[in-house]
C-alpha cells in the first residue's frame, strides 16, 4: 500500500553513511484498492488508485473530476520495505525518483540531478515500503513491542529515526470505531523534534493486515485542489 512521505519530519534529518544491501525479501501482497483523501475541512481533495501485482505497484493520484494529477510506479523487487520507485507530479511536470544500483540507493531529484545515497538496508524504509515493513513485523508490533526504522528523506538524501508504536484501545478510539483495527503511532526518536513535527497515524485491519486509514501529511506538492488549506490529510482505504 501506498503511504506518502512522512515530510513533516525531514527538515531535521541528519545524514547517516553506513554499508548497503539489496536482499530479495519480497513480502509483497497483491491488491487494487482506492485511497480517498480528505483535508482538515473534511473535503475529498484527491484519490489515490492502487494496482498491485505482488511485485510492482501503480498508484494513479486523481483530482475530484477526475483527471490524473500525478502517477507513481513502486517496484519491490530489492527490498520489500525500500522499493525502487518514480513519481511523476502531472501538472508541475517533475519527477522524483529512487533506483537500487549495485547494492547502493540513487536518488534523482526533480531538478534532474543525481546523488548517491548511502545507508543500511537493516530497517530501512522508503515510501510505501512503510506497509511491507508493518507486515514483516507484525506480530512483534501488535504485542505491543516498540519497533525503530530509518526513513529516507529523499529530497536530502537523509535519514531520519522514527518510532512505530501500538496505540492502546482508549487511544485508538478516537481514530476508529472498530475494535478490529489496530492503530500505529509513527513519531520522531529524538524527543525535542516532537514538539515540531506531528504524528502520523496508521489504522490496519487486525485479520487481512491491510491498511484501513492514515492520517497525516501529504506526500503530494504543487496545485492539487485543498492542499492550499492544508497538506494534512486523512485517507480512507477500500479493496477489490
């Protein structure tokens, strides 16, 4: 499933240089589903389509009358959690786009230019390799087990530490009505950026393991209708 760029967290990123590895861990799952997405005045700015055929996934992002804004395409052959991956925004006409070479990240940025970016493939996670990460860890998560991952920031080719937490039944009501909905809090590891940067929330169906809601930051730039308002968003997930 396709999760946007946790962006909010990124301006306070350092760099972190380590060896890399491309391991074939593809825990992949196959899917269509669609992501409608709301802004904080509760209006449907987008919707994201999703096709998934257990190795590459297409997520076409879709204006409310129905024209196509922007196109992503995720290949998770390398790793599950850090696929190889190009979004393409439409109408501001760039692309943004990470690549596995030689067992090290190339990161292109919208400008053309290209830079390599050195980290290590233990609890890494690049864009929807978020979901893959939840699914290879899921039993550790759902017992209530704090887990860490580096997140790269692909526009500055950082790191960043985040923390993925289950919420307790009393908090996680306030994000869903169904007790069969198990709901992650996603922060930042260093406590003083917290006060800065706020949480991402994932809700995931406790039997399919697939992604019901999330409720942050957009992943999406430029003049996409509502994100003038606001880029925090909600999205709700439904399957085929």
């Amino acid at each position: 499933m396709h999760l946007p760029k946790l962006c909010l967290f990124f301006v306070f990123a350092t760099s972190i240089n380590a060896n890399a590895q491309c391991v074939n861990s593809n825990s992949q799952r196959d899917f269509n589903a669609v992501g409608v997405v709301k802004n904080t005045d509760g209006e449907v700015i987008y919707e994201e389509h999703h096709s998934n055929d257990g190795v590459v996934s297409k997520v076409d992002y879709k204006n409310p009358s129905g024209e196509i804004i922007a196109e992503k395409m995720l290949d998770f052959d390398c790793l599950a959690s850090a696929p190889n991956y190009v979004l393409n925004m439409k109408r501001d006409k760039w692309t943004e786009q990470v690549n596995w070479e030689d067992g090290q990240l190339m990161v292109t940025k919208p400008d053309g230019s290209k830079s390599l970016a050195v980290v290590s493939a233990d609890d890494l996670v690049i864009d929807a390799g978020f979901d893959n990460y939840i699914f290879e860890n899921w039993t550790t998560l759902v017992s209530g087990e704090q887990k860490q991952i580096d997140f790269l920031h692909v526009p500055g080719k950082r790191l960043i530490e985040l923390v993925v937490d289950l919420m307790p039944d009393d908090k996680a009501n306030e994000f869903t009505d169904s007790n069969n909905v198990a709901v992650f809090k996603i922060t930042t590891k260093n406590k003083l950026l917290r006060l800065f940067a706020k949480p991402i929330y994932l809700g995931y169906d406790r039997v399919s393991k697939q992604l019901d809601f999330y409720s942050g930051p957009t992943n999406l730039r430029g003049a996409v209708a509502g994100l003038d308002k606001s880029r925090q968003i909600v999205i709700n997930y439904s399957y085929n």
